[in-house]
C-alpha cells in the first residue's frame, strides 16, 4: 500500500465508515455496480425503493431462532441473531407426467446460503430501523446493532436484490470483517474486484463494497475490495487495489 494510500485509510479510522454491499442474482445488475454512470445508479436505486422487500416480525420470537423473515420472488431471507438464511426458489419445471389431463410441476432446485460474519458477537439487538410500533409490523430493513465493536449491519431488499450495509463508529476497526457464505459450492473473483458465488446450479455476485468515509472533512470514498479465504469466507479489504487476476476457492 503506498503512503498516500496508507495515508487515507489511517484517515478513515478517525471517521464514520460506511461499507455498502449489493446483492444480486448472475445476470442482473446490481445497485451502485462498478461502471455504472450516476444516472443508471440512480435509476436502480430508485427502482430498489419503489419495490423494497418487507421483513416481517415472527410471531413467535421467544420460542424461534427466526426473528424476522421476508419473501421475494425469486428467494427467502430468514434473519436470527447470529445468521441470515437466504434460501433461493428452485425454477418449476414439467416433470413429463400427467394428472387429470394437467402436468405435474416438480421443483427443479432450491439451495441455501447461510451467511454470518465469522467473530462477530451477537448483536446488542436486532429489529427495524422504524421503531414505531404496529400490531401486525412489517418493515423494509432490519438492523443488526453492534455485530462488532462500534459497527451496525442493516439490510434492504427488493424482489431480485438484496443489499446490505455496515456503519462503523470513528474508531472501530474495520480490518477484520470476514462474511462466512456456508453453502456455496465455490468462490471466485471477477475483473471488476466482485465475489461470485456459486450454490448449485445458481450465482450471486457481491458487489465490489462501496466505502463511503465521514470526518471534520469532506466525505472521501475508498477502494474496497475482498481477499477470498477458505471455509468459503470473504475478508473485506478497505483500501483494496485494483483487480489484476481470477481469485478462486472452492470447498
């Protein structure tokens, strides 16, 4: 790392860092992608807030691991408190057969994803950033409050995208944040510094992280950047260079 490099990440310490994250299926581009012009990021974005997903409270928090849950489309995102579940909708296909004259529909796939930060401690709390009270609640994000030191996680969504993002106090330490990925089949990074993920037949891509840091000065943004780990784990690096090859990892 240079020293001018050097220079501003030790810079950030002393601020407020935003590390934002989006989530998206292969093929579809994903808020804030890397080369997007500002007005196609814009658009997206304003397309993720007209459709946002909805987490709903459990009905039953003291007796369930699952505090909140959500439904898309295209996947099921089950929030406890040290884990988000994303379970992917298998396509519907003919199975060739024939009941009463229709086709039977047989579910083609369904994989899950479990994703936790790997040393994080339990979360001082988790529940929506609205904190009004409803009888029958459903809220469009969900905060995890200190999953490490001086650092809250929250996540949106839409119908194809999630999309999360950590806020670190000045002062907390953002050089060990890895995200464990438990039921991925393999790993690998793209040209433009994005994780690809596999999980059966399907991929995801987690965006490159966009680093947004708040001090007594201008708002300055930073390179970010993963180093892949085994246990099919992502170390975000604030800081990064620029991607010059293919990392891999396959479990």
């Amino acid at each position: 790392m240079n020293a001018k490099l050097l220079e501003r990440v030790q810079r950030a310490r002393r601020g407020q860092v935003a590390i934002a994250v989006a989530i998206a299926w292969a093929g579809i581009c994903a808020v804030g992608a890397p080369h997007a012009s500002a007005q196609r990021e814009q658009a997206l974005a304003s397309r993720l807030l007209a459709s946002p997903l909805h987490f709903e409270a459990s009905k039953d928090p003291a007796g369930s691991p699952v505090k909140y849950s959500a439904r898309a489309a295209s996947y099921s995102l089950f929030l406890s408190n040290d884990e988000a579940d994303v379970v992917l909708h298998g396509e519907t296909t003919p199975s060739g057969e024939m009941t009463r004259g229709k086709p039977i529909v047989v579910q083609a796939y369904a994989n899950l994803l479990r994703m936790r930060f790997v040393d994080s401690d339990l979360p001082t709390s988790i529940g929506p950033l609205d904190a009004q009270k409803r009888s029958h609640p459903d809220y469009t994000a969900v905060a995890y409050r200190g999953i490490y030191p001086g650092t809250d996680v929250i996540l949106r969504g839409d119908e194809r995208r999630i999309a999360f993002q950590m806020n670190l106090t000045p002062g907390a330490d953002f050089e060990h944040i890895v995200l464990e990925v438990a039921g991925a089949t393999g790993i690998n990074l793209d040209a433009d510094g994005n994780a690809v993920v596999r999980v059966g037949r399907a991929s995801l891509i987690l965006q490159k992280p966009s680093i947004l840091v708040s001090s007594e000065r201008a708002p300055q943004r930073l390179a970010g950047g993963y180093q892949i780990e085994t246990g099919n784990r992502l170390r975000f690096i604030v800081g990064a260079p620029a991607p010059h090859n293919s990392q891999t990892v396959t479990d």
